[in-house]
C-alpha cells in the first residue's frame, strides 16, 4: 500500500501506570505491532522495514504482536515470518492471532507454526512469563474463535498479580472486566481508517446517521458496508488509550491499509514504557 493512500508511520509514546508494579520492572518498554495484512497490497515492504527499525531502535524489553498478519491467505505468512526475525528486543516477541489468521481452516497451524520457526511464541488461551511471576503475560485465542474463554487462563492468576492481556478484538475489554487487567493491547479496527479532526473514527458516528442512508446506496460508501460497520460493537475504543472500568485498554491503528486508505489515521507502531502511578 504506497504512502499516499496509507499515511507516514506514526510513533506513539505512551506511559502506563500499573498498581503494585515491581521497583525492577519500572521503565519496562514495550513495542507493539499490529495487523499488519501482508498480502503485497495492503502493506509496502517500505512500511515494514520502516516499522522493524523503528522498534529496534528503541530498544524494547519485548515486543508485542496483536493479529492480522495475512489476510485472506496464509501463504505470506512464510516470508513475514523472516522478516520478523529482524525485530530485536531484551526478552524476544510474543503474539496472539487475529480474526484473518485462522480461517480459512488451517491457517492457523500455518501461521502458528511460521512464527515458532522464526523464534516468535505464539499465545492462544496461553501464560507466559518474560519478565517473571511478578508480571505475567495472557494471551488470548480471537474473540471471533470457538476457543475465546478468558476465565480458563484469568482464574489461574491470584487478583493481586499485575498482568498485561493480549487480545486481537478490542470487544474482548466488555467482558474481561470481570478481571484484573492492568493493560489490555488490541489492534483489529485500524482505528476506524478515516477518522474526523477533534472528533474521532468515523465509524464511531455511523449509529447516528447510518439509517439516513438508503440500503442500496450503502455498499458503495467507504467503510458502510456491513462487513465493514460489524468489525466491533465498541467503535468508542477504535483507536488509543481507554478506561474500560478499572480496567487499561489501548488499540492500536495497525500497519496495514485496506482501500480507499487512511484520513487522519496513520498506521501505527506503538511505544508503551510501563510505570507506578503517581
């Protein structure tokens, strides 16, 4: 996808305060990276580098990916995969899957199985501990899977442990509230693509005058139609940092571009230095 539809790559910088967050782990930075669509058209292989070195120039203690890395085929995922290789962190990358990596059938074993030969794990309904018992790291299956069951790997975990969830669909903040989630990191939506000034996603207003526009007239405006406006049900969270409860949720804007491309919407990698609140 060239520039011109997509945008230049935005940096975002974001510091999040977690409660009880041990002294050693203050500072921890984390890059994450999220739908990236690598199908030779929704992202240029410019974007990617451009985005592989910018995470490795921050020198990140991990790098997190959150899904949507093929498209419709999992046949790119082969040569992602070693493209991927080239992510550096302290404590290595760790990703869960999105709703366009396991279907068709077999595609995820495909994907799953290129990423653990690039050295990249793949959490699915999974804990895992890189920087130990005192923080660990949920993944969780897609929220469109047969396999999205939260309480299997949140109960395991003592209400007083700092943990941070990866999860693809951003929808997933409404029912993990039920859990201590200290960071939530979700991708899924491309914040909306085309977002308004001041404003925000667009979709977040199509609730307000979808019904004004004739049915018919609908699939030829972007990003009405419905396979498009059912992408999630909480298009307040489409893109950034959000309070979900007592619960942190941040969604990031994705790498790749779907047509007619982005407005005010640049794809993303994303920064996130973890602190002790004020």
């Amino acid at each position: 996808m060239h520039k011109l539809l997509s945008g230049e790559l935005s940096v975002e910088q974001v510091t999040i305060a977690i409660p009880n967050l041990p002294a050693s782990l203050q500072g921890t930075k984390l890059v994450q990276l999220s739908d990236l669509h690598f199908d030779g058209l929704r992202l240029s292989e410019q974007m990617l580098t451009e985005a592989i070195e910018v995470s490795n120039s921050v020198q990140p203690d991990l790098v997190v990916l959150t899904g949507d890395y093929v498209t419709d085929d999992p046949t790119p995922i082969r040569p992602l995969s070693q493209r991927l290789q080239h992510l550096k962190s302290r404590l290595g990358t760790y990703a869960v899957l999105g709703n366009h990596d396991i279907y068709p059938v077999g595609s995820r074993a495909q994907v799953t199985d290129a990423f653990v030969a690039a050295g990249i794990e793949v959490l699915w309904n999974q804990i895992a501990y890189p920087f130990g018992e005192a923080l660990p790291i949920i993944g969780l299956a897609d929220f469109w899977s047969q396999d999205f069951d939260p309480a299997l790997v949140m109960d395991q975990l003592d209400a007083q442990t700092p943990r941070i969830v990866l999860s693809h669909n951003p929808d997933t903040a409404a029912p993990l509230q039920q859990w201590r989630v200290d960071l939530q990191l979700s991708g899924h939506t491309h914040g909306g693509q085309v977002a308004i000034p001041g404003l925000g996603p667009v979709p977040t207003f199509y609730q307000m005058f979808r019904r004004y526009v004739p049915k018919s007239l609908r699939p030829w405006i972007p990003y009405m139609r419905e396979d498009c406006y059912r992408v999630v049900q909480h298009w307040e969270w489409a893109q950034g940092l959000h309070q979900v409860g007592h619960n942190q949720l941040y969604v990031n804007r994705g790498l790749g571009t779907y047509l007619p491309g982005r407005l005010f919407c640049p794809p993303e990698i994303t920064v996130l230095t973890l602190c002790l609140p004020e």
